[in-house]
C-alpha cells in the first residue's frame, strides 16, 4: 500500500491530478430534490459525487457509512 | 433542518454522523472525511456547495489510505 | 435483561493483537438489545477493526457470526453448522460475561476474548437508554417496597430508610441520583400502602445468596446427581 501511495504521489506531481470520490446519501425528498434541481438549473458543480437515495436520511446506517469508507470513498456526505 | 418529511428523520441522521465521526477517529482515519449537510429541496446550489466543500476537503486531506487496498481487492 | 458497553476501541485492538483470523461472534438476545453485541453492532466492530489494521498495512482476516445466544450451548453447537471454528486465531465475543465463559467452555481449545463489559441487570426506558434495577440478591424484597428496589436503587442498598442522606428526593452521594426511599414512600402512598412502611424489615438475609449461584430446577434433579 505505500509503494501505491508512493505511485499516486507520483502521479500527482506528475500532473495527473488526484479526483476524489465522495459518496452521497441523500434523503429523496430534500437533498435529492435538491441536487435535481442543481442538474436542471445547470449549476456546476465537481464530478466528483455518487448519490445513494434514501426513502429517509434517518435509515442511514453507521455501518453504510463505514462500508463506503471501506470501499475507498474519499469522503462521505449526508444531505437531508 | 425542521422540515424533514418525516419529521426527524434528519435529525436522526445527524445523531449517528456525529457518532460515526467518533468511530472513524478511533481507527484514525479522522472525521474530517465525513459531514452531514442540511439541505432542503429547494437549496440547489446549497447542494452544489456541500459536493464543493467535500471535494476541496478531499483533496486537503489527500487519497483515502484505505483505497489502494481495495482497488486491489477489486481487481483481484 | 443483561445491559453491556463496548470497550474502548484501542482496548479491543489491543486484545486481537498477533492474531491473523478473527471470528466475530455476536450475541442476538440481550446485548442486541442495548445495541452492544448484537448483528449490527458486529458489523460495525469488523468494519471499523477492518479500517485500522488496513491503516497499518496488518493482514488480518476478520469473519462475522451472529447466533441467537450464547449463554446456551444449544446455540453455541449452531456456530460449528455455519463456520469451522479452528480455522480462526482467535474468537472476539460480543457477548455478555456469561456468553463468553460459555463459549470458552465450549471451544476451551480456542482463545476468547470479550468485546464488552458487561455492566448490569435492567430496563430500557427508551431507546438508547437503560437503568439498573436488579442486583439479583436471591431475596426479593420489592412487595414490600412498591415494586422499587432498595437494595439496587439505594446508595448504601437500605433494606429500611430513608437514611438521614436523603436531600429532596435526592442522595447525598450524588445529587442527579433520586433518593430510593422517597420513591418508595412516594409509590406506596398513591398505593395507599404505607402502613408497610410502619414496620421494619427483618435485616436482610445476603446469606441466601451463593457465590458462584447455582440453581438445579427440582423435576431435572436426577440429571446432576
């Protein structure tokens, strides 16, 4: 694992810049809305976002949380 | 934050963010990687902040150390 | 029920240290409950004990298991139907203390560790909350006290007060914690049962109490004998 975090240090000041991937739950009657209207209004913002809708922000679960972190997100938000 | 559709239901997501920061501190990944944001349906560009403002942490914070490995699992 | 907490989490780590494959084994009856040991609360510990071994480039396998009880061999003989047990280090039980001395009887040729600490006998009084009331002392006193025990609730575990500590309704030794006699009194009054408090106990008979206890229900008798 250092020897790639070594590589993507590399690849950076080499000029391939580092694009994060930040995870999104969002509740489907605010923050979904929300980013439907941004997409709608042409608001631009970076590509960087994966929506996860949920019915309600309260069923998010702390090991979903986790989970992303687990799988790589470079950060997670909660939107509701 | 007080018009939830279901009342408190973000306020319940907001609870047990807090605690998840308290869980990534302990296996010091740090909780700078997470935030919950209250975003009502008509705050689009409220929303195209929050992805801003977690992008630009990102970015300070660096790679997610926990990442290399799991692309190798995924590729494996 | 069986209220636990989960360790401190260094204080987990610490205890798997040196070990390469890890089961996980939860509890799904009381420590379930009080949202310490049970299914989620496992996949919470993995993932979280998953994350700080990556952090330090550790190669650490680490399994989940969740069976109904564990305090009951009945279900303990289940875990060897769903994993081989001797394919792991080490078992790191989020069970309650009983739990896991069990499951250590069980498998006494595999190290088990708790994940808990077990802490007392109680009620939820709401999500996310839950108070002592039992100290299982084998002589049961709450008919004479309004269904409010003494001997949990009471500082100095009074079998007759108040004691000359009471403050408002409140303890001298602390004064967020209520006065047990000013409760009793205050529940045998609307019971309009006071007259019970017109007599005193007989001293409380803590000799009835066995350490370790053991109970032999009498019709399986013959099985033990």
């Amino acid at each position: 694992m250092e020897q790639d975090a070594s590589q993507i240090k590399e690849q950076e000041s080499t000029g391939e810049t580092f694009e994060p991937k930040i995870e999104a739950f969002v509740c489907t009657y605010c923050t979904y809305t929300a980013a439907d209207m941004a997409g709608s209004q042409r608001l631009q913002y970076p590509p960087t976002v994966r929506i996860v809708k949920y019915l309600c922000t309260g069923k998010v679960e702390i090991v979903h949380i986790l989970k992303a972190f687990e799988a790589g997100a470079d950060a997670v938000f909660v939107g509701g | 934050m007080g018009d939830c559709h279901f009342l408190e239901g973000n306020l319940r997501a907001k609870e047990r963010v807090e605690y998840t920061k308290k869980l990534l501190n302990e296996i010091g990944l740090g909780e700078g990687r997470l935030e919950m944001f209250h975003i009502g349906a008509s705050d689009a560009p409220l929303f195209a902040e929050a992805v801003e403002i977690m992008t630009n942490r990102a970015k300070e914070l660096g790679p997610n150390p926990l990442k290399c490995g799991a692309e190798k699992a995924e590729a494996a | 029920m069986i209220v636990a907490k989960r360790k401190p989490f260094n204080e987990i780590k610490e205890l798997i240290s040196g070990s390469k494959k890890i089961l996980i084994l939860g509890c799904g009856t009381c420590v379930a409950v009080c949202l310490a040991g049970g299914e989620k609360e496992v996949a919470i510990l993995a993932s979280q004990l998953k994350m700080a071994l990556g952090l330090v480039n550790e190669d650490v396998e680490i399994d989940e298991l969740t069976i109904e009880r564990q305090c009951d061999r009945e279900f303990i003989e289940e875990i060897s139907t769903k994993v081989n047990v001797d394919d792991y280090d080490l078992i790191l039980s989020t069970a309650c203390g009983a739990g896991v001395q069990l499951l250590s009887d069980v498998f006494d040729h595999k190290v088990v560790v708790p994940a808990l600490n077990t802490t007392f006998i109680g009620v939820a009084e709401g999500p996310g909350m839950w108070t002592e009331r039992c100290r299982s002392c084998s002589d049961c006193v709450l008919a004479d006290t309004g269904g409010i025990c003494p001997v949990t609730i009471c500082a100095k575990g009074l079998v007759n007060g108040p004691c000359g500590g009471t403050r408002h309704g409140k303890c001298e030794i602390d004064p967020e914690k209520d006065c047990a006699w000013t409760l009793i009194y205050n529940r045998l009054k609307k019971l309009g049962r006071l007259n019970r408090m017109e007599q005193a106990l007989p001293p409380k008979r803590y000799s009835v109490q066995q350490y370790p206890a053991k109970i032999v229900h009498e019709a399986y008798r013959r099985r033990y004998e």
